[in-house]
C-alpha cells in the first residue's frame, strides 16, 4: 500500500540558493532597479504633465535620453532578478503555521501585493517597449498610479525585514556546501548577475548606439529615424500652398520660414517607450519666430498640429525650451526635407525632451 505523500515544509529546502544571504544580496540588486526605474519615471511623468513647481533643463540635449534609458533598461534587468529573488523564498510559502500572528498576516499581504504590482508594472512595461498594447486601460496612467503601489509595499517590507537583511549582508561565516551537483550560493547569484546583465545589453542599445548591434530590444529601425505615428494614421495629408504657420497673431508661409536664417543643430529624438535616434535638423529657433511677433522672451508656448484628434496633437512648450537657441521648428532633417511621416511641412524639435512631445506638422504657436 502507497503511504501518503507529505506536503513539503519550509525545514525541506536546504539549498544554499534559498537561504536569507542570497535573498537580501539579490534584494538589494533588485531594490536598485526598482529606485532607478521609479525616480527616472517620476521624472518623464514630471516632463508629460508637469506640476507648477517642476521645471526641467533643455540642456544637456541628451539629458531625457538617458533619464528615459536607465528607465528602460533598469526595468528590464529588474526581471530576472525579480524571478530569482522568488527563487530564493518560495520555500517560505511551506512555513507553519501559515499565519502566525495578524503582524504576520499582513505582512504576507504586503509581500502578495508587493508581487502582484511589480508583475504588473514589468510586463506591462516590456509589452510598451514593444509598442503592444492588448488591453483596455490607458497605459501612462496605469504604470504611473502602480509604480507607487509597488514602491510603497517594497518599502514596508524593507522596514519589516531590515533586521534580517542586515544581518544576511554582514554576515561573514561560511554556510555548508551544497550537495554534489547542486548550484551554490555563489554560482546562483553569478546566474542571476549573468542574466541581469544580458537583459540590460538586450535594451541598452535604445540608449547608447554603440550596443545597437547586441541590443534586439533597443532597435527600433536598422537607419534612420524610427517613426512611431504615421501621417495616415493621424489623419494628415500633405499640406498645399494655403497651409500657413500662425504664431501669435501673425502667419508665415513655408517659403517665408525657409528664407529666415536657419539654425542646424544634430539632436536626439528619444521616445518614452526607450528608443532613441540621432539626427541632424535644419530650421528656424523658436526664439526667433517669438521675437519677430514680439512675444517676450522665455514664453512658453502652445504648440498645435495639423492632427485633428491625437493624445499629443497639442503640447506645452516651457520658457526654458523657447529660449534654447536649439529648439527648432524644423524644415528638413539629415540634409534633405522632412517627410511627411516626419512631420512636413515643419516640426518641432527640442532638446532633452521626449519624443511624444516633439509635436510633428506644427500649425501654430499660441503664446501663453
């Protein structure tokens, strides 16, 4: 007769790999991802919808590409240390009695909740990189509300376990070996630093160009400018001889900006989903167009396109931008004219500032 199969308990797993050194070392690895993920998406949300008191530098012009960079790329080296941090606790899912106290239980509560939003935040984040979107919620609000949860049950769980997790890295005694052919404590955490490792170069490329050619998530477009909305799908065709820029209460026509003296500046468009591309753009300062209609310098302005009912079809520029002699409404790009998916007849082109917000097909500039 079979006897019947006991439930695994907590006290079975003794591998190295589960012990509390491994988890509070990988916890720390994985608090660094989450803190750089965090601090660098408060700062693109700050940049999308910024507060009265946030201001953000128009120099250096590759400031929000990096920001935007470490945002990508520490995400996704947060995922297989997020998995090996699982790893290395699971067996306390086998601990008695399951709840010991109600301290205890909300504690585990935490934990699930802790899971459960970080989860959410990493995959929903990897299918934004990949421009998929197979859900109904609106991504930017969702990501933004979650990554606070996640960072509040990540910091109640750091004050419940700071005793244990001090004790784990300071710790200087050997623990036993593992048993012949199993993986040590040293070995797992050179696999997972491996694997954290590998996804950072597998993104990095979005960011720095010279890891394009590892980086199969951070290439966009083998050449070139990749273009994340084409004219079709915003609705725009090409402009004819009535299209008119309007700024303040004064109009120019395309030959009229071609005539003014053109500013040529190689500047980075980098997109909230972590790619970013270099180009040269030619065209006529912001600055230029706002002292020729006498608006004072410094004024912010609202820019408006030809797309009729895009999420981004009308956005804010700050004084610190229409003062930055680089900050472009741009009438050609790489030396030839700009395409009408790059926004022709002209668009704006700003430095260090996200690429949803580089408003194509400009139609004018309200003075605000």
């Amino acid at each position: 007769m079979k006897l019947p199969v006991r439930p695994p308990e907590e006290a079975d797993f003794t591998s190295p790999t589960h012990g509390p050194r491994v988890s509070a070392r990988i916890g720390l690895w994985l608090g660094i991802a989450f803190g750089l993920c965090f601090a660098t998406g408060l700062i693109s949300h700050g940049i999308q919808h910024p507060a009265a008191w946030f201001t953000w530098p128009s120099r250096p012009v590759n400031l929000y590409r990096i920001t935007q960079g470490v945002h990508v790329t520490s995400g996704v080296a947060a995922i297989p240390l997020l998995l090996a941090k699982l790893w290395s606790v699971y067996p306390k899912l086998f601990g008695k009695p399951v709840v010991r106290s109600v301290p205890h239980a909300l504690e585990r509560a935490s934990i699930f909740v802790l899971i459960g939003a970080s989860f959410f935040e990493l995959l929903t984040g990897v299918f934004n990189v990949a421009q998929n979107y197979p859900w109904a919620f609106f991504f930017p609000t969702a990501h933004y509300a979650v990554a606070y949860v996640v960072t509040g049950a990540l910091l109640v769980h750091i004050a419940v376990k700071l005793p244990v997790i001090r004790e784990a890295l300071t710790r200087t005694t050997e623990e036993p070996k593992p048993a012949t052919g199993a993986l040590s404590r040293r070995g797992f955490l050179l696999t997972t630093g491996g694997a954290a490792g590998v996804a950072v170069l597998a993104t990095i490329g979005g960011t720095v160009p010279w890891f394009r050619g590892v980086s199969v998530l951070g290439s966009r477009s083998a050449s070139g400018v990749p273009v994340n909305r084409l004219a079709k799908a915003a609705g725009v065709s090409t402009a004819d001889s009535s299209w008119r820029l309007r700024v303040g209460d004064a109009e120019f026509t395309l030959d009229e900006l071609r005539a003014m003296p053109q500013t040529t500046a190689e500047l980075p468009i980098a997109c909230v989903e972590g790619w970013s591309a270099t180009a040269t753009w030619t065209g006529v300062p912001v600055a230029d167009l706002l002292e020729r209609v006498g608006a004072p310098a410094g004024s912010a302005v609202r820019v408006e396109s030809l797309e009729k009912d895009g999420l981004y079809r009308s956005t804010t520029l700050p004084g610190t931008h229409t003062a930055d002699p680089l900050t472009l409404l741009a009438l050609r790009m790489n030396g030839g004219t700009l395409t009408l998916d790059h926004g022709y007849p002209c668009r704006l082109i700003a430095p260090s500032r996200p690429g949803v917000l580089q408003t194509k097909w400009v139609s004018r500039l309200e003075v605000l």
